[in-house]
C-alpha cells in the first residue's frame, strides 16, 4: 500500500485544485439566478452563493431606473416541490391553473444592477387587509402556507423587505403598484394545460393578449431546466415618485435571464395528474382579471 505524507503547503495546494476542479466542472450559479433568491430548478442547492456585493452597490431608496416585474406558474412550482405538501399545491385555485401569478416587483437599474434590502422597515400586516386580503389570495398567493398560518405572511413580508424598501414608496402603494400592473396571461396557457406549446406561439400570444404588435424584449420567458414554465417577466417604467408607468422593453441583463428553448411544457398541478379532460378549470384572460 502507498503512503504519501503531505505537509501543510501541500495539503493546500491540493484542495485548491479540487476547488479549481470542481468549479470547472460544476460552475457557481450567475447572479441573475439568484436575483430572488427564488426556487430555480436549474440552479441546485449545492452550487448557490450568496449575491455578490456589487449587486447591492446602492442601498437608497426610489434610486433606481426602472422595476421587473416576475409572474411565477404555479403548478412549475408545485412540481418542484411535490413532496413538501404545501397546501397551496395540494388544493390550487382554478385560476392558477390558466394564469401566472405574482413573484415580486423588483427595482432594477439600466446596467442590470439591483438594490435590496435599502430600510430596515418591518413588514406591516395591516397592508394586506388595507389592499385586500382577496387580491393578495388570488393574484399574489404564497402556496407554501396555510390561510390561518404564522407563515402566511412570509412570502410578501420578504418582497416588501428585500426589494419593496428600495421602492421610495410605503407598503401600501409598493403593493398596489404591482397589483395595478399585474401581467394577464394568453389563453394559450389554459388551452395547453399540461402539455406543450412553442416558443414563438407563447411569445406571439402575449403579444396578443398585451396587444403589442412588437414585443421584442418586452416579454422574457424563465423555464425550469430550459423547457418547463416556470415565470415569465416583463418590464416597468418608474415614475419620479417611484410609481410604475407603464411596461418598456426590458434591458439586456434582464432579457438575458430568458432560458427557454424552442418547446415549452405547461405543467400541471400534481394534484390534477389524474384528471383527464382538466374539466372545471377557468379560463381567465384579461377580460376577467379585475383588481379594482
């Protein structure tokens, strides 16, 4: 049997080669991934960092350019966590079946930098009974916890803290301006439930339902492993009072995020593999999405 004796120099240009190694190999996630700090299925656990600094380089508040707005599919995200039984997941509403719903609104600047975290302003409950509990449930939902939970709040105590705070604006208008600009999806979601559709007739769909005959860069689609919905985003214009406008075509850093191939999967809901037809499922385009 060989024996090597390694002093301590050595050991440690030898575990600074595994790290060269498995860095090559196993690449740290980009930034953009991790804008959220969300679920994405294309970047494991093992190889998330922490967001580089620069990406925090301002911390003031209503100092930014422009906001992203991030829509999530659902059943995508249900998928990805099918055994952690979250009641959301378990019993979905029928219109996350046929529309995307709210991931966050997120301030962004034009060179693809983003503050957060700029006040150390708490979350308020009060705001979501201010706006409406209703519009929260429905349009903004955090399927991982139940109505009545401690943790109800945690997904939008975590919006408003990480990137509502950079906003310049207070909880109850941070809130309602995403709400106000709440993307509508195509019925061309509905219509290909659990099965599949092609990137170009996504793409020509939203134009449709958006009525934007050139939309280059005005939707980007995200796609869990490159070809399972998984968000789709878009772009708003700020106002000098840190309200959004109206939606612009988004920057590169963020049309960049876009990853999905020629074919996209609508996922289902787990909880409706059984189904045959999707019987009972809403169809919800633009017409009925009402906030007011």
């Amino acid at each position: 049997m060989l024996h090597v004796s390694l002093t301590p120099m050595k050991m440690t240009t030898v575990a600074l080669t595994v790290i060269a190694v498995c860095v090559t190999f196993f690449p740290i996630a980009d930034a953009k991934y991790l804008r959220d700090g969300q679920d994405r299925a294309e970047v494991p656990a093992s190889v998330q960092v922490p967001v580089p600094a620069s990406v925090r380089k301002r911390t003031t508040p209503g100092d930014f350019d422009l906001y992203v707005l991030s829509m999530s599919y659902q059943p995508e995200f249900c998928h990805q966590h099918k055994y952690d039984g979250y009641p959301g997941c378990e019993h979905p509403r029928d219109f996350w079946r046929s529309s995307l719903t709210l991931h966050g609104l997120w301030p962004e600047d034009n060179d693809g930098y983003w503050p957060s975290g700029c006040t150390t302003e708490q979350f308020n409950h009060q705001t979501v009974d201010d706006i409406g509990r209703d519009k929260f449930e429905q349009f903004w939902p955090n399927v991982k916890a139940a109505k009545n939970s401690d943790a109800h709040y945690s997904f939008w105590k975590h919006e408003w803290e990480k990137h509502g705070t950079c906003s310049g604006l207070s909880q109850d208008d941070y809130f309602a301006t995403a709400l106000e600009h709440f993307l509508p999806t195509p019925i061309a979601v509905h219509e290909m439930y659990g099965s599949k559709i092609s990137k170009m007739d996504l793409l020509a769909a939203y134009a449709a339902e958006l009525e934007d005959s050139d939309d280059e860069g005005g939707i980007v689609l995200v796609c869990a492993g490159g070809k399972y919905l998984s968000e789709v985003r878009t772009c708003v214009g700020r106002n000098k009072d840190g309200s959004g406008s109206q939606r612009i075509a988004c920057i590169q850093a963020v049309v960049d995020e876009g990853n999905c191939g020629d074919e996209i999967f609508i996922t289902k809901f787990y909880s409706d593999d059984d189904d045959d037809d999707g019987s009972g499922i809403e169809s919800m385009t633009s017409m009925d999405v009402k906030l007011e």
